[in-house]
C-alpha cells in the first residue's frame, strides 16, 4: 500500500469508527470489575481534544459513553458533578490540546484526576447523607475520598500514556 492510501485509511478509522469504538471502549470499561475508580474516562477526557479536535465531539463521546455505561450501572444523586467535571476537563484541556505530550501527561494527568476529585466529592458532600452539612463535613469527605484519588490518578495516568503511544504508533504507520 502507498503512503496516500494508508493516510486515507487512518482518516477514516479517525472520522467514523474511532470516537464508535471510543463509546463503547468506554462503557465496557466502567461495567467490567475493576477497583474502585480505575476506568480510562479521566484520560479520554483529558485526550479526547488531542484525537479529534472537535470540542463537541469530544464531549458528546465522552458524555454518550458515560451515560450508556450509567444505563446499566444504575443513575446516581451526583451524577451531575461528576458528568460536570468531565465536561470541565475536556473543556481544559481543549485549550491546551497542542501542548499534550508524553512530557506534560503526568500534570496533565494529575489536574485532570484532580478537578474529577473537586467536583465529584463536593456532589457526595453536597448530595449524600454521610457527611455533616458544614466545613468540617466537607474537609471529612475530601479525606475520606483520597484513597479513590490516587486509583483515578493511575489510572488516568495509564490510560492516558496508553492511548498517548498508541496514537502516535499509529499516526507514524
């Protein structure tokens, strides 16, 4: 195969079954067992804008994976914190998408699983019933919710370093 014909292919596998495949990559992830917090979103969220370019397809993929893995997992009170912090991330890093790079993933990484923290916890705070209503309150449920943050984290980081390698693999084939 020519070079022209291979770029045609990768065009097309980009434009149409990509951000498909992504969807359900997604949902699958989150309906297998896994520990607490470990699914590849925080890292599609981060890289989304990096594969498409295209903010309203990153958050529509991002949202539609979610919201069908959610359809089998079950809804929950803070849904809307969490479906807002990813919205929140791609938006980020939208901005700083011609700066990804294996380099910076870590901070990447890092802010990105971060914000997740943020708004996610305040919706268990905001939302629940474990925590009492006040500061003291708050600062127990963020707490309490570091063990999770260090799972999103590495899991953000190996996802995102994953997919980081196989997209440049398969950009240079």
């Amino acid at each position: 195969m020519n070079n022209n014909t291979m770029q045609n292919i990768f065009k097309n596998f980009q434009v149409n079954i990509f951000p498909i495949s992504l969807i359900f990559i997604l949902a699958l992830a989150r309906l297998i067992p896994h520990p607490p917090n470990f699914t590849p979103v925080i890292a599609v969220a981060i890289m989304s804008s990096f594969f498409f370019k295209n903010i309203y397809l990153s958050i529509l993929v991002l949202l539609f994976s979610m919201l069908l893995g959610d359809i089998f997992l079950g809804f929950y009170n803070n849904m809307i914190f969490v479906y807002t912090s990813l919205i929140f991330i791609v938006l980020t890093f939208f901005q700083v998408s011609k700066k990804i790079n294996f380099k910076n993933l870590f901070i990447f990484g890092f802010v990105g699983s971060f914000i997740f923290y943020l708004f996610s916890n305040l919706g268990v705070w905001m939302l629940g019933n474990l925590y009492s209503k006040d500061l003291k309150g708050l600062v127990e449920c963020y707490v309490l919710a570091i063990p999770f943050f260090n799972n999103t984290f590495f899991s953000t980081l190996v996802f995102s370093y994953s997919t980081y390698l196989v997209h440049n693999f398969y950009k240079k084939a």
